[in-house]
C-alpha cells in the first residue's frame, strides 16, 4: 500500500539515516545543492531534451540568482579547488539564460549578476 514503507521505519532506522547525515563533509551538502540548482536551471533555460515544452526563463532567474547567493556565499567557506567548478557552471548558466532570453537584460541586471558581477 502507498505510504506504507514510511510507516515501517523504524527509530532506529531513522537514527542510522540521522547519523549518516552527520558524517557528510559540508562541502558535500553544498555541492549537491549546487548540482540540484544547476541541473534545475539548465532544464529551465532549454539546455534538456524539449526545450519547446520544458524552457521557462522566469523559473531559471529564480534558480540562477539562488545559486548565484550560494556560490558566492560558500566560496570563501570552501577551497578554492571545490568553488572554482561551482563558479564556472554557474557563468555558462548566467550565459546560457542571456543567450536564450529575446529580450536581454542590461549587462549587470542578468540572473545572479548582483552577486557575481556583470557576465558577459
């Protein structure tokens, strides 16, 4: 029956997944979170299979700023190493959503742009 797996778990099941959480570097979470975000604003920006149906440029702002927050706000907090990738991602977005846009936004007034800078 649907929804009867979740009533099964157990506390302790429930303290094995707790404990498991706790055991991820931050630096995982963050990328997951970022990789979530990014996928989620390429789909939106028509980099997937159908672009016709699944392109929707005011979702991929919304997605593109968030990420923009968060990778500027992690940098610091992470290596240089793991940022760089997020960074870089995060520019082809900002570029895509630009390239993809009819009307473009002025240069500095794209998506995340108030936190990253102008793209170009």
């Amino acid at each position: 029956m649907p929804g009867e797996a979740e009533a099964a778990d157990s506390p302790d099941e429930l303290a094995d997944a707790t404990r498991d959480i706790a055991d991820v570097p931050a630096v995982e979470v963050i990328g997951a979170a970022v990789v979530h975000l990014m996928s989620a604003a390429a789909v939106k920006c028509g980099l997937a299979d159908d672009p016709a149906t699944q392109t929707d440029l005011d979702e991929a702002r919304k997605l593109i700023t968030s990420l923009a927050g968060l990778v500027t706000a992690a940098a610091p907090e992470i290596s240089d190493s793991h940022a760089r990738p997020f960074r870089d991602g995060l520019r082809s977005l900002q570029l895509a959503f630009r390239e993809a846009s009819v009307v473009p936004d002025p240069i500095g007034k794209g998506p995340g742009e108030k936190w990253t800078g102008p793209v170009t």
